[in-house]
C-alpha cells in the first residue's frame, strides 16, 4: 500500500493547475464525426460552450468534437485509488479549458450524445479560475476590435472626419496590443503552471511513523504521544514545501473482520486529534484519513508479536512533486 500512494492521495491534494491553455482548437484540428448510434468514449479538452453543447479537442489537437448535453446526462466528478468517488454537478459547471472524459453514442448530424461526463475536481477548479482571469481579456480585446472597426468605416465619411479619428484609431490599436500583451501573458503563465502540473500527480514517501496500539483500543497511549511528539521535533528541522500527510489505521485478525474496520478507523482519527491538537497540523495538508482494517498486516498474525505490530497507525508523509517544485 505505502507503494502505491502517488496514485491513491493524487486527487486530495489542493493544487493549481493549468488547463486553459488548450482552450484554442488548432489550425490544423479536423471535425470529427460520430456515426449514429455509434458507442464512443472520448477525452479531450472543451474548447468552446453554448447552453446545450460544447466543443471539445482530443488530446493531440488533432480533432474536434461536437458534444450534446441532454436532461439525461450525468456530469460527475471522479476520484481514483483508495478515496475513489463521484461527485454530480450541474452541466453549467462544464466550462470552456476543463480536461473531460465523455461516453456516450452518435446522433444522426455526427454529435456525440453524452451520458455521461466526467472530469477531476481540480481540474475543474483551474478552468474555474483562469475563466475569471481569461473572460475579461477576451471582453476588452473584443471591445477595443470593435471600436477599431467603428472607427475604420467612419474615416471613409470624409478626410475631415479621417483626421479627427487618426488619434482615437491609434488609442484603441495601443490598447488592443496592450489587452493581447495580458492575454500572451495570462496563456504563458498557464503554460508555466501546465509543466508544474505534470509533477502534481507524482509523490515522493519522506518518512514513515508508526505508532502502536493495545488490543482492541483507539486510546493513544504515552508511548503512541512521544513516537508522534519525536517526529514533529524532527519534521520543525525540515524543509516542509509540497509536504502532506496521510494517516492510515490497521487492525490485527483478532475479531469481528467489521469491526477492525471500524477500530483501524477510530485509531486514525486519534491519531489526526492529537496532529492538529497538540502540533496544530494544517487540515489542507492532511489527506482524508483510511481505516485499512486487518489489510496490509506489517507482521504476521499468528503470534503475538506480530500481532502488536498490526495494531497501528502509519502516518505518512510524502511530497508532491509539483508544489515542491
């Protein structure tokens, strides 16, 4: 299990990613149609959003589909590993730059018919951010093209006319430069945070802490207090940027296999009470607690001595690649 976390806390952490800049389809990109009735499941990246469809880009650029969203599709949010889980949402929440998954069947004009969609949580809440970042940008560039445009069909009234709107011409190009120069800015800042987010679903294990338990109880006893008490003097002397932490409860086979479960879960909010209580641990860098029960036994069950070494809480701590940089 220690070998796996990476990929089991991947989608618990709180990061910053940066998906919008995809949210152009390529010159080169062609229309893909999907024939009716035709099963499909595709991933890609919404390009363009209207109340009742989106366009979505495949993975490479190179195709482009058209996505009909119906009373009877299901959007979800999916996590993956030992938290997997879905969340629904309103199709509202489909929003140009979010990285989708979509299954659904061919219409008769080439549309896929979702039945469902499906993204990550951040992912998401990146689209959600650089939306409010990007749509200003795009509203005052528009604007500015307008008015250049406004002012183009006027010179051509009179040369009277021409003169006195030469100086208004050039203000709107200035600020039509100046809103592309932010708009540049704004997709080579998501550009830099896209090659950061690659690391974000890579850890690193720092160390692990076990601390034991007596039969049958979630009671952290003094010596559990002073293994959890020797670390934290030991994590103050570290350097802690990207670090998180996970806390994962065990149980021996002793018992009712429910209520191990039950038991390695109590043990691992003890553990967590005492983290934030006594050492003020950060709930964001916490990942949701686990009670593995009698899975992943440290020590065999048939003695005694093995069996205290399954009576445990592990505490983890690992670093995410991407905000540890």
């Amino acid at each position: 299990m220690r070998n796996m976390l990476g990929k089991i806390f991947a989608s618990s952490v709180i990061v910053v990613t940066a998906m919008m800049a995809a949210v152009s389809v390529s010159a080169q990109a062609k229309y893909a149609a999907v024939g009716a009735d035709e099963k499909m499941k595709l991933k890609g990246i919404i390009v363009a959003r209207s109340e009742e469809s989106f366009k979505m880009s495949s993975l490479d650029g190179q195709h482009w589909y058209t996505v009909l969203i119906t009373p009877d599709s299901e959007v979800r949010a999916h996590r993956t590993g030992v938290f997997r889980g879905n969340k629904e949402y309103e199709s509202t929440y489909l929003l140009r730059g979010l990285r989708v998954e979509v299954e659904g069947r061919g219409n008769s004009d080439g549309q896929l018919v979702a039945r469902t969609v499906r993204f990550d949580d951040q992912d998401l809440r990146t689209a959600q951010a650089l939306q409010a970042r990007v749509d200003p940008i795009e509203e005052q560039v528009g604007s500015n093209t307008k008015r250049i445009e406004s002012g183009e069909t006027r010179l051509t009234a009179a040369e009277e006319n021409a003169k006195r709107m030469s100086g208004q011409i050039d203000e709107n190009t200035a600020l039509a430069k100046n809103a592309q120069g932010s708009a540049d800015a704004a997709m080579a800042e998501a550009t830099r945070a896209n090659t950061r987010i690659n690391g974000l679903d890579e850890y690193d294990p720092i160390k692990t802490i076990t601390v034991l338990f007596a039969t049958g109880s979630s009671t952290l006893g003094p010596k559990g207090r002073q293994t959890i008490d020797e670390a934290a003097a030991w994590v103050k002397t570290q350097d802690r940027k990207g670090w998180m932490v996970s806390v994962v409860g065990y149980a021996d086979s002793t018992g009712n296999t429910a209520k191990n479960k039950a038991l390695s879960e109590r043990r691992a909010n003890a553990v967590i009470g005492y983290l934030v209580s006594k050492h003020g641990l950060p709930i964001t860098k916490l990942v949701q607690p686990f009670g593995a029960g009698v899975d992943d036994p440290a020590a065999t069950n048939e003695t005694a001595a093995g069996r205290t070494q399954n009576r445990r809480v592990e505490i983890n701590l690992i670093k995410n690649r991407g905000i540890g940089g």
